[in-house]
C-alpha cells in the first residue's frame, strides 16, 4: 500500500463488469482519472436549478418550423431530456443542423431544468464545455478538482 493509498482510503479499479458504489469505495478509476468518492455521489445527488443554461444566441433560423415540430414531437413522445440516436438532428455541415437545434432549445428552454450546448468543434471544445457544466452545478468542489477531474464529474453526471 502505498502513502497516498493508506492518507486517501481503498482504491477499487472499476471496469465493465462492475457498478459504482460510492459509499463502499474510496475512489473510482474512469480511464486516466480518479474520481473521489465524494464526487460520486455528489453526481447521484446534484440537480439543476431551474432555467440553468449556457446558451449561446440564436442566430435567424426562417422557414424550419416542420424541422422544429419534428424535433419536439420526436423529443415529447420519447420523454427523454436529451437527444438521442433515433432523435438526432443531422446533415453535411453548413446546412443549419445546428441552428435548428439551438432555435429548439431556446423555444422550449422553459420546458427543461437544464440546458447545455456542448460545443463540439473539437475534442478541447468538448471538454471545456463539460468542466464548465461541472464548475456551474458543483462550484465548491469544481474549484479544487482539475480540469480532467471535472471531465469525468460531467459525463458521470450526464450519465
């Protein structure tokens, strides 16, 4: 056992086969990261005020309203807060994907206690998009955990 090991309590590897039970383990491995155990169960327990959201502006988005009752009616009748495969807005870049799922946030943003644009143009801008959904639900705790730590805390979180 080694010095950090005996000052931070037991270690348990968790792999596939396992579930994670926060309060009979001292940390969790999740890749590369560990993540204490209080921050596990911080993640069962945190909710999200009402009308949290990052939104960025809504650029116009003229003549989608078929696109737009499509995708409420896809996301109402699935009763699920996020958008799944089967609900996934796509197409080749530049065609306005994006601003359609943007104009759908922000009309129905009073509907959902948390919106969060993840922006992924790349896998940084990925990550910063999750810390900072960690630093906004958990402030106190973000503050002392590094950035693949907060990583970690949003997906668990999300998950």
């Amino acid at each position: 056992m080694s010095t950090d090991e005996a000052a931070s309590g037991p270690r348990i590897k968790v792999g596939a086969d396992r579930s994670i039970a926060a309060q009979h383990i001292g940390n969790a491995y999740t890749g590369d990261v560990v993540l204490p155990a209080e921050a596990l169960q911080a993640a069962e327990r945190v909710t999200a005020a009402p009308g949290t959201s990052n939104l960025p502006p809504a650029p116009l988005c003229p003549g989608r309203q078929e696109e737009l009752t499509w995708l409420r009616r896809t996301l109402t009748d699935q009763r699920e807060g996020a958008i799944t495969q089967s609900g996934t807005v796509h197409g080749l870049g530049g065609i306005g994907t994006s601003t359609l799922a943007l104009h759908y946030a922000h009309r129905h943003r009073g509907d959902y206690t948390l919106i969060w644009w993840i922006n992924a143009t790349s896998p940084d801008e990925i990550e910063t998009s999750l810390a900072s959904l960690t630093q906004t639900l958990v402030p106190g705790w973000a503050t002392t955990a590094g950035r693949e730590t907060q990583v970690a805390w949003a997906r668990q979180w999300l998950a």
